[in-house]
C-alpha cells in the first residue's frame, strides 16, 4: 500500500542527504552521518516509502549538524507571499477559462513545483512565473479528469490532501472553482500536523487565507501515511468519497490504498519518470485504481 523504497529511491536518498551534509563538516563526520542514516533505513519497516523516514532523518540533521527543524521557514514564506501577490489576477485566469475547474487543476499542478526539498537548489520563483503563463496550455489525461468530475458531481465529501507551502495557495483557487461548480460538495483541506519539510501546515493555510475547514494528518510525515494518521484524519479520509492528493509523496504513501483518490503533481525524480514513463516536471493526474 505504498511506494516501497528501493534501491533507486536508496541511492536518491542517500545522494541527496550526504549532498546537504558535506559541505557543513569533515569526510569521517559524512561518513558517521551515512552510517546513521542507513541504520534508521535498516531498522524502518520493509515496506515503507521514503517519506516514512524524514522527520528521523530531520532529527538527526538537528542533533549531528545543529540544522533547525524548520530550516525552509523563510522558503515556505517566499512561496506563500508569491501566490498571495499573484492570487487575485490567477483567480481571474481561472474564473475566464472555457473549464474553470480544468483551469484551477491546471494552476494547482503547476504549484507543485514549489518544493525546497525535493528540488533543492533548483527552485526558481522566476521558472515558476514563465510556467504560469503557460498554466492552461497543460496537457492533462482528460479521460481521468472527466472522472474527477463526474465524481465530484456525485460527491458529499471532498477532501484536500495538500502538499508544499505556497502550493497551498493555487490549492485554494483549484477549490473554490470546484466548490463554484459543486456546491453541494463539503470541502475539508488536510495540512501536515507539524513541520515537515516545507510542507504546508495549519500556519501556511492561514496564511494565504484557506476558506475551507482544515484538519491535519497529526505527524510530521511528508504525504500520507496511513497508519500514522490523528483519529480526525482517518475518519475524514474514510468518509471522504473524493480525495485530492497533492504531490509524489502522497503518492509514495498512499498508492494502492483502494480509496477513490486522484493524484495531482508534477513528476520530479527518475523512479516516477520510469513509472509513469514520462521525463521530469510532466504534470500528472492518476487515480489510484488506474497506476500501472
């Protein structure tokens, strides 16, 4: 019921850890760093995805190398300020769009690029800005969101699965189109329970203005792990009949997990190009049922 890491996702992990660590001290210090790193890896469960182990990969950052639990602080509130400054004149692209709905998927994909983490070092508010322009020009699987539709036609419960801070933001908007459209919808966002990465939390919705109730997953896991969920958010995602899920690591956490959930995100590392058989940055929308 997930993407179990493998010896690709090792290999990224590793890479990407001992990239940020070696700069801030000696080879012997990276190496007892790596030994560390390994050992949570050898003593997690065999069938965990990569997002399982970050916030004990955190901890270890903060007591082997001083780094602050919330070191994308300032990243996340960057992220938040560029979709709050932009938010009115999206809306509009939106509300103008032939699909306003489509348009706000659209918007809310493109967000997904918003991540410090993933993309370290590659981030680029001025890529971002380029990409928006070309927001409504996405090819998406209409197939799939025409099934998204239909169900959000059919639906109660919607619930929002969300993923970076400032993508939050474009969440809102993709929202409100499909709370226009749906009006008998009841629209719950779901937020992580505390810091985790530069991963939105009850703070970042608050402050690009979410106008939707919230609840969070009640742990600092980045997606969605199942048995790891507060009480509020398991019952939210058993009642749900529509479940967004924003970004790969929800994927990572949640596939196979036989609720009726649509993913939404960008591709961003070489295992889902190999899944999905598309290059990086192919904006995706999949519903569980349907991975290969």
């Amino acid at each position: 019921m997930s993407f179990a890491m493998d010896d690709q996702c090792l290999l990224c992990y590793l890479r990407r850890n001992l990239d940020l660590v070696r700069p801030l001290g000696s080879t012997e210090k990276t190496m007892e760093f790596a030994r560390a790193l390994m050992a949570l890896v050898l003593k997690g469960p065999r069938e965990a995805a990569s997002p399982y182990f970050n916030p004990q990969v955190a901890d270890l950052l903060h007591e082997m190398y001083g780094l602050d639990l919330d070191r994308f602080r300032q990243e996340k509130l960057d992220s938040n300020r560029f979709v709050m400054a932009r938010l009115e004149q999206i809306r509009q692209k939106i509300a103008a769009a032939p699909d306003p709905v489509l348009a706000g998927l659209q918007f809310a994909i493109l967000g997904n690029y918003l991540d410090f983490s993933a993309l370290q070092g590659q981030v680029s508010f001025e890529k971002l800005e380029e990409m928006l322009e070309k927001a409504l020009e996405m090819p998406l699987d209409i197939g799939t969101f025409r099934s998204l539709t239909r169900d959000l036609k059919q639906g109660r419960r919607l619930l929002y699965l969300t993923d970076n801070a400032g993508e939050i933001g474009f969440d809102r908007l993709f929202a409100e189109a499909i709370a226009g459209a749906y009006p008998q919808l009841d629209i719950t966002f779901c937020v992580r329970g505390a810091i985790a990465q530069n991963d939105a939390t009850r703070e970042d919705a608050a402050q690009v203005g979410l106008p939707f109730p919230i609840i969070d997953n009640g742990n600092r896991i980045p997606g969605t792990q199942l048995d790891r969920l507060s009480r509020e958010a398991r019952e939210a995602l058993d009642a749900a009949d529509v479940i967004i899920a924003k970004g790969m690591a929800n994927v990572e956490t949640m596939f196979g997990c036989g609720k009726n959930v649509y993913y939404a995100f960008l591709i961003k590392c070489p295992r889902f190009e190999q899944k999905f058989h598309a290059p990086l940055f192919t904006p995706m929308l999949v519903k569980d049922g349907e991975l290969q």
